[in-house]
C-alpha cells in the first residue's frame, strides 16, 4: 500500500487500530507476497501472515489467522 506522505500505511494503520483497542487484544494483519510490513509494524501487531494473493483468498487466509490465534491463544492460557 502507498500514499503520498505517509511513510508506512500499515503501521500507520496498525497503530490507531492499537490505539482503539488497547494492548490487551490481539492484532494480526495478513500480507501478499508484495506487503510492506517492517519492523514499525511488527512492533505494534503481534502476528502477521503472508499469504499467496489474499484478496481473492481472503476467508482462506481471515481462516488461517483464527487458527494459528486459537492454537497460541490454547498454548498461552496453559502456561500462564
């Protein structure tokens, strides 16, 4: 994603998200081979995916994410 004047959209994006939502939800965002995720965004999300052509593959990719967050999700509240 770009835009004039905007150094990193996805970040820029991430971090009002974050803001809305406070640190105790967790953010991921899914990428095309293409994205622009840095370490900016790393910083504010906690996972990111690449998957292959995820705007026509969206539910796919939207299915995959919830996946891997309920197996972490399992694995966290065990060892807390």
């Amino acid at each position: 994603m770009a835009f004039r004047g905007v150094l990193r959209p996805e970040a820029d994006i991430a971090r009002r998200v974050r803001e809305v939502v406070g640190q105790d939800v967790f953010i991921s965002s899914t990428f095309d081979p293409h994205g622009n995720e840095d370490d900016t965004f790393s910083e504010i999300c906690d996972m990111a995916f690449r998957e292959i052509f995820p705007p026509l593959r969206h539910a796919l990719a939207g299915q995959r994410a919830r996946e891997c967050w309920s197996r972490y999700s399992r694995k966290f509240q065990t060892n807390a």
